[in-house]
C-alpha cells in the first residue's frame, strides 16, 4: 500500500499550517553564512584571498552555497565550479564580479533546496543573490574598520556578505511555505478514470468557491490542504483497489484445497504443503484487512467532500450580505418621495378644482 490511512490526519487537524520550508530557513542561512566564512579564512591563509580577491570571494560564495542542503554535499565541486566561473566570466567583461558569482549562486541555490522548483524559481534565486552579494559587498567597504589583517578582512566580509546573499533564499521557502493543489494532468497521470470525479469535485469546492469567499490566508490554506488530502486518499484508494485485484480469492481456495486433498509420499512435501496453506490462509487474511483499509478510506473520501461542502456554505453564510443593512440615506430618500407625492396629490386635486370652475 502506498499509504496509510489511518495516519491521514483529519480535515480539521489539517488546518494548522505546515512551515516546513520557513523553518529550514534559518539552518541554510547559518551554514551558508559558516561556509563562506570558513573557504574565506582558508583562501586567506593560502594567500589567494590577497592575490586575487575576486576569486576568493567568488570562490567563498560557492563554498557557503554549496552548504545549504547537506545531502547534496557531493556536488560541492561542481558548485564551486559554477560560481567561481561566474565570478571570472564577468570579471573578464569588467563587469563585478559579485554580480556574476552572486547570480549563479542564487541559480544553485534554487537548485539545491529540497522542494522541486521550476523556472521562476531560478530567476527569484539568481536576482535576490546577486542583489544581496553586491549590497553585502558594499556594507563591507563602508563598515569595515581599517587596520585588520588579511585574514580578518577575509572573514568578516566572507560573513557579512554571505549574511545578505544568503537572504536570496527567502523567495524560495516563501513560496514553498504553501500547498500546491496538483493540476488536471497531474491528478490524471497518478489516477484512473474511476478516481477522479472525487478529485475534481473536491478541486471545484476549493477554487470556485471557498478560495474566492474565505476571508482569510490561514482559512484558504486549510481548505486547500482538504481538498489535497481527498487526491492523496483516492490514490490510496486507487492502490487498494489493485492489492484486492491481484488476490482472487477463488484461485487461493483452490491451491488450499489442492494442497489439502494431495497426499505426499515423503515429509519433507507433505510439511511444505501444510505450509503452503498456512501462506495463502494468511493471505486472505490480509486481503479481509486491505478490504476494511478500503471501506475506511472511501468513508474519509465522503467525510471530506462533506466538510468542503459545509464550508462553501457557512462561508456564503457568513459574508456580509445586502439585505443586512440599509443605505443610510434610505429615510431621507423615502422623506422626500412621500413629501413629493403629497404635492403632486395636491397639485392633481388644485388642477380638478380649477376645472370644476371653469366649467
């Protein structure tokens, strides 16, 4: 089974907001910051950072980049790699050369984090990183006492500019720190024509009605996080429903009573015979316990929609509507209307009067 149910937390747990991604944050912010500060201090200690301070920097970038995510330590090389190319490539077009090294950080950077990202996020992490460099950089030059060594400047401007390039990952966790519902073709690529109309209803509550009339971020989140528990529990469904398919039940009760009615001739056959259904009388015993994961799941697929449903109309209930109030010059309007009926009244008798006489 690819899930259990009984581990899905409930629609009203699942409003609590998941700050997964925000929560990393400040541990990619610290290594980054503790890398580069450490590549600066060696790169000084070797004398490189004196030689060519561009490349020391550029190098120290991609040193504290390469940190954020521990588990892809083993492409440090290449992201060394990168970055210090950055850095000498615009140095080579006299351009700065932060601007280069801060941009394929922040490329990197977007390519490094755990969540799966896209296009945009590679503009948001190469923009926000060379932006943040180049204002690290500048910090350094109008804050920086004068008087320290070659290996106190190396590492306190290792550490003040990688504290502000390391702010290009805030775009990232931001957009991360949210759920996503899975799109038309996703939800048709992970289930069968079968499973799909729970879906999309659970999608249709969510956009076209909840979305537009919760008042609130923190209330739009939760509803989402329901409508996307009611996909994760139909591909639940989906996967018990071919578990139960795969075990045919008439087929078990014939290899049992096959294994039953054979009388071997040696002990040895007759023991791996008792065992055999030993095997398939366990098997549709679990089949009983996939039938009732079953049951409970398409229970929970019902209970979900319900509560989308009860929630499109307490929120419809809920909004401020016309009828609740008046206009406040109503009284005023309905002063003036009935003022203006008494003198037309009055007009339409002093006109019949006037014609009386004439006649």
């Amino acid at each position: 089974m690819s899930e259990r149910t009984d581990l899905v937390p409930s629609p009203i747990t699942a409003l609590s907001r998941d700050r997964s991604a925000t929560r990393a944050l400040p541990t990619q912010q610290a290594a980054w910051v503790a890398a580069q500060t450490a590549a600066a201090a060696a790169l000084a200690l070797a004398g490189l950072w004196a030689a060519e301070p561009e490349l020391g920097v550029s190098i120290a970038i991609g040193a504290g980049v390469a940190a954020i995510n521990p588990r892809k330590l083993w492409a440090a090389p290449l992201v060394l790699a990168i970055v210090a190319g950055g850095g000498l490539a615009f140095e080579a077009l006299r351009l700065p050369a932060i601007l280069g090294a801060g941009a394929c950080a922040g490329l990197v950077a977007a390519w490094l984090v755990p969540q799966v990202t896209d296009w945009l996020d590679y503009v948001h992490g190469g923009l926000a990183t060379a932006a943040g460099a180049s204002i690290g950089l500048w910090a350094v030059t109008q804050l920086l006492p004068a008087g320290l060594g070659t290996l106190g400047v190396a590492s306190l401007t290792a550490a003040l500019v990688g504290l502000v390039a390391s702010q290009g990952l805030v775009p990232l966790a931001m957009r991360f720190d949210a759920i996503r519902l899975p799109s038309r073709t996703q939800v048709r690529k992970a289930l069968a024509l079968a499973y799909r109309a729970p879906v999309f209803k659970a999608f249709d509550l969510y956009r076209d009605a909840v979305q537009k009339q919760a008042p609130d971020d923190e209330t739009r989140r939760g509803l989402c996080e329901v409508a996307h528990w009611v996909f994760r529990l139909q591909v639940t469904l989906q996967t018990l429903d071919r578990e139960l398919e795969s075990i045919d039940i008439a087929d078990v009760l014939e290899r049992i009573a096959a294994c039953e009615v054979d009388e071997a001739v040696d002990e040895f056959t007759r023991e791996r015979r008792q065992a055999t259904v030993e095997h398939l009388r366990r098997l549709l015993e679990h089949r009983k316990g996939i039938e009732m994961e079953r049951t409970r799941t398409d229970a929970l697929v019902g209970y979900a929609l319900a509560f989308l449903e009860e929630a499109r109309a307490g929120l419809a209930l809920a909004r401020q509507l016309p009828g609740e109030t008046s206009p406040d010059r109503l009284p005023e309007v309905l002063d003036r209307l009935r003022t203006h009926a008494m003198e037309g009244d009055a007009r339409r008798k002093t006109a019949r009067e006037m014609h009386k006489m004439q006649v």
